[in-house]
C-alpha cells in the first residue's frame, strides 16, 4: 500500500456493479490482485452493497443520499451515494477525522455525557436516512432488511438513551458525594 488512504468514483449508471467497483478499489489500494482479497462476505452483505448503490443492469444508485462504511480485512471502506469509494488503511483510520467532525482524540477527550450525546445524533440521522429509504423502496427485497435496519437502531437509540439515564444519575450521585465532602 502506498498511501494511508485512496478515493476512487465509480459510476453506477455503467454494467460495472458497484460490488465489483469495491473489489477494484481494495485491489488497486492493496497492489494486488482482486481474486486475493478475502471473501467479503466474511464482514459485510455483500447483496446489500449493489442493492444500495447499483449492480448489474441497474441504471442508478437505489438510495439517494448517504454512504456505507465498513471493515474489509486490514482496511475500512466507505461507498457513497453519488459513487465515490474510499479505501483507508485500518492503522491510519483511527487517527484520521471521524464523522461529525470530531477526531478520534477529540472524541476520547470528551465526557462519556458528551460521546453518548454524538452517538445518539449519529444514530437518529442514520434511522431518518434509513427510514427514507425504506420508505421508498418498491420491492420488499430490498424494503424488509432496511425496515429491520430501523428498528435495530431503535434499540440502540433506547440503549443509549438508557445509558444516558445512567450516566446523568451517577454524574449527579458523585457530584452529591462531592458537594457533601
């Protein structure tokens, strides 16, 4: 690998599927051959990837706005809506900016109040997206997984509005015991 990182754009709209844009990027990124990657069914659906973002004979993305991000072996790999694909080296990509700009160092600077505060955003925007998509989609293929999707992040929306609960009460416990000292 040459770099920490690569961005590649793919377009949908061709007979290429946008899991097969994936593999070209990973192979490209890792110098080697497509056919000695690791089954990527080993870390995510690899269905889903051309379900989103077009597969063969398809003439478009099926979502309209949003991006898929996951580990695939020694690298993480984000696909967008509008047919980017970043390949990260997986050392480089907890130094490197997270989402909502906050780096990683910045994010473990931060309250556990303040993280579970950007998880609960994180995951409300990812349920709306998700929810949209759902919404829209005409086939129960594609439709039933995302509305599993939605209520999968409305159990971790209500774990983490739990430990939020949590939180608040010890923070508050321990300021008790502080005051009274």
């Amino acid at each position: 690998m040459n770099s920490d990182s690569s961005v590649t754009r793919f377009d949908p709209t061709t007979t290429r599927s946008a899991l097969d844009a994936v593999f070209t990027a990973v192979s490209e990124f890792k110098n080697t051959d497509a056919k000695n990657l690791r089954r990527l069914d080993r870390y995510i659906d690899a269905d889903t990837i051309n379900l989103l973002f077009g597969g063969p004979d398809s003439s478009t993305t099926r979502i309209e706005e949003g991006t898929l991000s996951f580990r695939y072996d020694d690298v993480f790999v984000t696909v967008t809506h509008d047919g980017w694909i970043e390949v990260v080296d997986a050392d480089a990509f907890p130094t490197r900016p997270a989402h909502h700009r906050l780096s990683a160092d910045a994010r473990a600077q931060q309250s556990t109040e303040a993280a579970l505060e950007a998880a609960a955003a994180a995951f409300a925007e990812a349920e709306e997206y998700v929810w949209t998509a759902a919404s829209n989609a005409s086939d129960t293929e594609l439709g039933d997984p995302l509305w599993a999707v939605v209520e999968q992040l409305w159990a971790i929306q209500t774990s983490i509005d739990d430990l939020t609960a949590q939180s608040s009460s010890t923070e508050s416990l321990a300021t008790q015991t502080d005051d009274q000292l």
